[in-house]
C-alpha cells in the first residue's frame, strides 16, 4: 500500500490551509483503528487555532515547527475509569496515531509524530495548554501540514531485512 | 484510505495459503512504520509452519482461532540495550502493528491483533515457545489468513464523532 511505504515525518509546510473537511477526515481515520476489546479509550482534539499552535510549538525543543504548521490533532487518552482493558490503551492510542499519520499521506498532506507519552514534562504542557481533564492524558501530538517541498513524499529504503525472520529466532 | 475504513478483526479464515512474497511484504510495511528517532526497536517473526500455530493458539483463551490461521507474525521488542529512546519502544511497536494490519487489508488478508504485550503470561508464553531471547519481549501477535466470508471487509460505522472537538475540551 503506498502510503505506508512514502509516510515520513515532514517538518517544513507550504502556507497552504488543510480544509475542515480533510482535517475531519483524518479525526476518522485515528478513531477507525483497531482498540482492545473495542474500547472507547480516545479522545482527539482537532487544533487549527493559530494562536494554540504557537503554544504547542514550545512542548518540547522538538518541536518548534509546530510555528508552521497549519494544523494539529492531540490523541488523548480517555475513560480511565471505565474501559475495560486500560492495560491496552496505549496499543490503542499508537494505532489510532498511526492511521491519521497514513491518511495524511493519503491525502497528501505532511505530518509528523510528536512523542508525548510517557514523558511528563510534554504531556502536563499539552494538557495546561488545553485545559485537557486531569483524569485524560495526552499520548500524541501530530503536526499537520501539505510539505514546502513538492517531492516530499518518496519511498525510502529503511527496511532492515535482518530484524524480519521466519518460523525461529536467528 | 479505502484500507483504513474496511480493516476489521478477522478470525475465521479459508483454506487459501498466503505466499512466501506477501508476508515479506507485510513484515516491510510493518518496518516502515515510523519509530522514534528511528531507533531499531523492533524485530518480526513471520510463523507459516503449523506445528508452531498450533502451540501459539494456547497463548490465551482468546487465540483458539490460530489453528485456523494460515499464518502470524510476531512484533518483538528488541535492543533495549542501546536504543536511544527505549521510553518510546512502545510507540514504534504499535505502529508497526498497525501497518500490518493495514497491508494485510490491502491484500485482502483478514487480520487480528492478539494482545499480548503487557500481559506477562501471554508474553512468557510466546516467547517460550520461539526460544525468544530474555532480552527481547513480545509486543503482538497478528494471526493472518484469507477471509472465510467473502464479504469480511465492509466499512462499519464506529466512529464515535462526540470523541473529536476542535480547539478546545468540551
């Protein structure tokens, strides 16, 4: 499938606005991954608010492009008290992540994985910033944007064949 | 992305085989999954042999349908040792997973994620039975076989819209 092999994180954005619609769209790609149990274990906050950007750029010193990012979508976790496999949300919450990561790709758009969780620091910054719910956490920030540069998208060799083995340990 | 919408867990599967090449290709689109700092944090068991299928269907009671399975593929934590974000080794296994999940969609291959990791007696068993090196842990299973129903991938409405906001917590 194409977009899992051109997928790469993309840092540097065109001024050109993602439009609701496909910013939904992606919203649904994340919440159609798979969950344990089907649990309902996310939230996503969709950010197009420029000025909750320019906020977000300072979650960490990686992540300073978010200044020029047209968009970004929070992955939270949820409903601590009641799912029923809580030992599996973040299995839950990197897929969901994962599908909005290849939907962008899809739809052309740049995106990339901001790492959240586990480290505290990033993930109580996010949360102030959001007035997120002390009983939800932030998992993922991914920032969103169509690439500055036109040939962004291309398939790169990182495959290590020698970490794939069949039917036994090498 | 047509994928991203149909892919189901899929645990009854026909006689079909699945080639030698298109389980390569499922283990490369799970190495294409983003990692962070592209560390090399994981490793993939490709199981096709029977006798091994049919041990792993005991790793829960939730696995009994392996003995149909025409095949798995195991997602294994590896080089806790050196890589430089171990914190996030979680992160990269889940993707993972979920390209695969999303390749085998691609070619028609039912799939379904076998939680494993972090339920100690799952993971103690799978990695006993591959001889898996006590440095290394077991994230997943995916149990893979063509669809018994030929209608298996349908687009199921489970999106749950009050879980998306914009810009802020509702």
């Amino acid at each position: 499938m194409k977009e899992i092999f051109l997928r790469r994180s993309i840092r540097s954005y065109s001024d050109k606005e993602i439009s609701t619609r496909d910013l939904e769209r992606l919203a649904e790609a994340g919440l159609m991954a798979p969950s344990a149990r089907n649990q309902d274990s996310r939230g996503l906050i969709i950010v197009n608010d420029k000025s909750i950007l320019l906020e977000l750029a300072s979650m960490s010193k990686y992540a300073s492009f978010l200044k020029e990012a047209k968009a970004c979508i929070l992955v939270i976790g949820i409903n601590k008290d009641t799912i029923p496999t809580l030992h599996m949300q973040e299995c839950d919450l990197a897929a969901t992540t994962e599908n909005i990561l290849l939907e962008a790709t899809h739809l052309g758009i740049g995106s990339c994985w901001l790492g959240t969780y586990p480290v505290k620091e990033r993930m109580d910054y996010v949360k102030n910033t959001l007035n997120i719910s002390d009983n939800d956490f932030v998992y993922s920030v991914i920032a969103l944007g169509y690439p500055k540069d036109p040939n962004a998208f291309y398939e790169k060799d990182k495959i290590k064949k020698e970490n794939i083995c069949w039917n036994r340990v090498k």
